[in-house]
C-alpha cells in the first residue's frame, strides 16, 4: 500500500492533479506494468473526525489526532513483484515531488 502524504497548503485541486503532466506519466507507467490500482484520494484534514477509547469513554473530536504538518492525504494498493518495484512506482508519484509515499507491505 501507497500512503500518500503531504502539506496540504500545497496541494494540488484534483482538476490540477489531473492536468500534470507527471501524475499522468505515474499513470501511464502503472498502465504500462499493468498494475491493477484500488485509490482514493482522501478528503482535507479540516474534514476529519478522530475517534480515541479512554477507560471506556469515546472521545471524538475533529480533525486528525496527530500533530503535523505532513498527513496522509490518500492511499493507492498496488500488487508489486518487490519492493524495488515498489520504490519505483512510489518514487514517480507526483506528492513525492513535494510530500511523501510511504511504503507498506499489507499482511498475506
């Protein structure tokens, strides 16, 4: 799994997203390997509601629960033969241009 993280103060509309010329080339490459792809791009931080369990009392408030400037904005799975494969397809995608993707292998 792909965890798309960045700042949201620079973060792309999805109508941007989709005219960069690099989002559609990490696309295009996902194509050409392809790669089945299951992704949602998540809504804003500022739509969040963080649910916590404390000696049995919910605790709900908005927004994210850490403290960062950097959150995960959205998730893509992708079957890779390994994790240089991995490394590739996350290295192209267009958020670790300015946020991040991290890596994690989901258990079998």
């Amino acid at each position: 799994m792909l965890l798309i993280c960045d700042d949201e103060g620079v973060s792309p509309s999805n109508e941007e997203l989709a005219d960069d010329p690099v989002h559609r080339a990490w696309v295009d490459d996902l194509e050409r390997r392809g790669a089945e792809v299951l992704g949602m791009r998540l809504r804003p931080v500022v739509d969040a509601t963080s649910v916590r369990v404390r000696d049995g009392e919910t605790l709900v408030s908005d927004g994210p629960f850490a403290e960062t400037k950097d959150f995960v904005g959205g998730f893509v799975i992708i079957e890779c033969a390994d994790l240089d494969e991995a490394i590739e397809i996350a290295a192209g995608h267009p958020y670790a241009r300015w946020g991040g993707v991290e890596i994690r292998p989901v258990w079998e």
